[in-house]
C-alpha cells in the first residue's frame, strides 16, 4: 500500500472518529485525570492504523460497480447455451441414466469460468468474485435447511415411522376409495413439513404396496399423491424448495404463508373429487402383520417438530437464518442418537450381523416382496446401532449437488443480465397476475425451485398479494406434468409402467382445474394482500 493511501486512510478515519467522538462529548480517560482527552488517543489510532486503513480499503472492494451487460457478449450467448443443455441432460435424467447434478455443476463452473474471464480481462475480477460468492451464500443456507431435513427423515425411516403407517392402513380393511383419499391427505399435510420428493416417494411405497392387485388404484392414487404434494407444500414456509427460498429471501413473511392453505387444499381436492369416480370400490387384502415402531421413533419425530418450530423462532424473534435454527435442531438429533448408542445394550435383543455388503433401499419396499433374505436383512439392518452421521450420509446428494449448479448457474445468468431482461419483459409489459399465472404453467416444464429462484432473482415490484401468487402457482403448477416437480419424476421410477407420463397427462385437465380454482380461491381469499 503507497503511502499516499495509507495517510489518506488515516485522516479520513481520524477525522471520523473525532467527529463523533465531539458530537457525543466522549473522552477517553486514564488514571485520575477526567474531562480532557488523552494521549492515549493518539496512541490508540497509530497502533489501529493498519488495521483501519486495510478495513477501509476492503469496504471499497465490497462495493461493486454496476455489472457489465453481457446479455449480447459471447460469454452471455455460451452461459446460455451451456445452461439450456444442461438442463436439457437433467430433465432426461431417466433416460440417459447420467445422474442429474453432474451436468448441471458442470454448467455452472463453466458459466461462473465464462464471466470471471471477461471480468479478468477488464481488471474487475473482485467484482465477479463477490456476485459468485453472493450465489454461493444463498446455496449455503438451502443445503444447510435440507441437509437437516432430509437426515431427520432418514431417522424417522430408520426408527420404522413409515412402516408402521403403512401397516396400520393396511390391517384397517379400508376400501380403494377410502385409501385414496386418505394417503391424498397424508401426502398434503407430511409435504408441509418435509419435501414433496421425499413425501410422494414414502406414500408412494405404501400405495404400491395396498394396491397391488389394483392397476388403476395405484395410478391414480399416484396422481393423487403428486397433486397433494405439491399442493400441500405450497402453503408450508418449509414445505417446498419454492416456499423455502421465497421465505430466506424475506419477501413473505412466516405467518403470511398460510393464507395459502385454503386455495392448497382447493388445488388438491377438485382433481381428486374428479378422480375418485374412477377408484375401484373394492378393498384391498388385509394384512395383520404386526409392526411396532422401534425405540426412539415417537422422540424422533417430537424433536423435527420442535426443530422446525427452533427455525421459525430464529427467523421471526432473532432475525437470524432459518438454516442457523435447523443446525441447532440438527444437535436435537445428535445427543439422541447418543443417547441410543450409549442404552442400547439394554434394548437389543438381536445377535449382531455382518450387513456390509447389504445395500437397503428404504423407499423401495416392492423389492423385497419373496425375498424372504433381502427382507430380513432390511429388518436386522434397521437394528444396527443409531448412527447419527449415517443418516447424514445417506442424504440425497444428487439432488443437493443438484441445487447448487442451478442455484449458482442461475445467479451467473443473472449477473450477466438475462434475468433482468426477463424481468423487464414479464413483470415491465404484463399484468403480474397473467405472469405469476404464466410462471406456473412454465413450472411444469422447468423445475419449479429454479423458476422460483429467477423470479427472486428478478426482484420485481408486485405486492405482497402477488409474491403469494406466484408462490402458488409456482409450487402447484408442477403437477399439471408428471415432470413437472420432483414428486412425479421420482413416483415415475419407482411405479415404473404404472404411473407414467402418459397416464399422468390424460388427467391434466382436471388438475388444470384444480389449478384454477385455487387461484380464484386466492383471490377471493387473500384479496386484502393486493
């Protein structure tokens, strides 16, 4: 540093903290002597110049100048390139067998590689470094709140949660019709508190299950559940990746959300109530098979409750991230699981077994029906001590690797311009009400978080009314397609020849319906919000 800036640094910082220290009549004192300054002043300044100087330059770096359009540059014309393969690769996922996230980190590198080399080339590489460490901020926050999400799950899988809920269903003799509503409903409000994946792949395992002597029961109560899903999501700060971001983004406040529960429940009920006419009114076989959940499994679920209540108290009284709430409800889980491995020599009844080699997949019960081998390892592999840090590994990487190369890729597009020229288009020539309605008829082509993340990203001016509607439209509008929302992919590869994009569209217009009413119910509703 010249020593023109360093003096420059030091008279600027000295005359600052003279002139406040004079507007506040404060006086550093020492020893006896009061009401006078000191020398220690003087003192105190050359020992902070350093430091002071070396601040003062950082707050002029953190300031960055207004970004170079580079909407008609080749490095804008390649990010979007890039970009759209990509995602052309993870819309095909099921198809190519090349795992979702690979291409589209890929594309993000690339995209982030394609601006920090005009930027170097400009001498303005500080600026590309904070907008792509601004895009990694965000992420950050969204892992964080899924990764303990999803390990709260895989818990309460682990602990045999769900199985006991299937089991449960099935010894009740319930009717088709009557477990066609009842898993709908199961699905709208677990899709509340836990992902729309996660949910629709859980009930999705009970359904197949019940409905196996039934075709047109399990691919309509798939339907169901995809509807449901999303549906049930949309009214939950923490029920889908859409509301989640809206809510970290600080548009919509936490209480506001649910003002969308009546037009959720409008959007899940009418294409059921279309659907139900069609549900066989036989009832499925009755299984007596007793399943007890396992020790824990009732505290486990006690304590994601309390850890979503911890995440919203953290937003709403402290003003810190919801994600600093999960991580603390995260250590809810850890003590637990200390506590099962330090008493579990008291419970276990079980002689110990090698399952090293033994892969369980959960979420895939079908396969494990006469293979009386594969199902008692499941069952002695789920009384293998409580490993907290298994749970952890045993999240959905993919689909958290996933996020990152959108939401970063996205953030590089927007730093380049493209969004912002987006925005002018949409929200600049349009009613808000047609484009929030646009929005979430576009989420059933492209994944409902990344629209989601654009329109934040965006910024536009609407009312609160309007960030509702397309909160909405966005979380819902995934289920007019079965790839529309991760629910439907994954409920696809799981039902494979049962539920499949085909079956899934001839019901479109009756979830376009439901599509309808619940923005009217909107509207009716909320309208004090417009």
């Amino acid at each position: 540093m010249n020593l023109v800036v360093f003096l420059s640094h030091f008279t600027r910082t000295s005359i600052l903290l003279s002139d406040t220290l004079s507007a506040n009549n404060t006086h550093l004192t020492l020893g006896k002597t009061k009401g006078k300054t000191q020398p220690l002043l003087a003192i105190f300044l050359v020992l902070l110049l350093p430091s002071l100087s070396w601040a003062a330059e950082l707050t002029e770096i953190a300031i960055p100048a207004k970004p170079l359009d580079l909407t008609q540059h080749w490095a804008g014309y390649l990010a979007l390139i890039v970009f759209a393969v990509a995602y052309i690769l993870a819309m095909t996922e099921e198809v190519t067998e090349l795992k979702k996230s690979k291409p589209m980190v890929f594309a993000a590198s690339l995209i982030w590689i394609f601006i920090a080399a005009v930027y170097a080339s400009g001498g303005m590489s500080e600026q590309a470094g904070v907008a792509f460490r601004t895009s990694l901020e965000s992420y950050a926050e969204l892992f964080l709140f899924i990764m303990v999400s999803m390990t709260y799950l895989n818990a309460m899988e682990d602990r045999g949660v769900f199985d006991s809920l299937r089991i449960w269903l099935l010894s009740k003799n319930f009717t088709y019709r009557q477990l066609f509503w009842i898993t709908g409903f199961q699905s709208f409000f677990i899709s509340a508190g836990c992902n729309n994946l996660t949910t629709a792949l859980l009930m999705g395992s009970v359904i197949l299950a019940m409905g196996k002597d039934s075709p047109r029961f399990v691919t309509l109560s798939c339907i169901n559940v995809v509807v449901a899903s999303n549906a049930g999501g949309s009214f939950s700060p923490f029920g889908d990746i859409t509301t989640l971001l809206v809510w970290q983004k600080g548009v919509v406040p936490f209480t506001d959300f649910f003002s969308l529960l009546i037009p959720a429940i409008v959007n899940f009920v009418i294409p059921a109530g279309i659907m139900h006419f069609f549900i066989p009114k036989e009832r499925p076989a009755a299984v007596m098979e007793a399943q007890t959940m396992q020790r824990g499994g009732w505290v486990i679920i006690f304590l994601f409750v309390l850890t979503i209540i911890t995440s919203a108290c953290f937003e709403n009284f402290l003003n810190l991230p919801p994600a600093a709430g999960m991580m603390l409800g995260l250590t809810y889980l850890k003590f637990f699981s200390y506590y099962l491995q330090k008493t579990r020599d008291s419970h276990s009844t079980l002689i110990p077994v090698d399952l090293t080699d033994v892969k369980i997949d959960y979420f895939a019960p079908m396969k494990y029906m006469n293979n009386p081998q594969a199902e008692a390892n499941q069952k002695l592999a789920k009384e293998l001590p409580f490993d907290i840090f298994q749970k952890v590994a045993n999240l959905e990487w993919d689909t958290l690797l996933f996020f990152y190369g959108v939401m970063v890729g996205v953030g590089g597009l927007s730093f380049i311009g493209y969004l912002g020229m987006a925005s002018h288009h949409l929200y600049g020539s349009i009613d808000p009400t047609v484009a929030n309605i646009l929005v979430g008829i576009a989420s059933a082509f492209v994944d409902n978080g990344t629209i989601m993340l654009s329109v934040l990203t965006m910024a536009p001016d609407i009312s609160q009314g309007q960030w509702l509607l397309v909160t909405l439209t966005a979380g819902v509008g995934g289920s007019l397609l079965a790839v529309g929302s991760a629910a439907g992919v994954g409920l696809m590869g799981q039902a494979k020849g049962i539920y499949t994009f085909t079956s899934h569209l001839k019901w479109a217009p009756a979830i376009a319906l439901g599509y309808a009413g619940s923005i009217a119910a909107h509207f009716l509703i909320n309208g004090r919000y417009f």
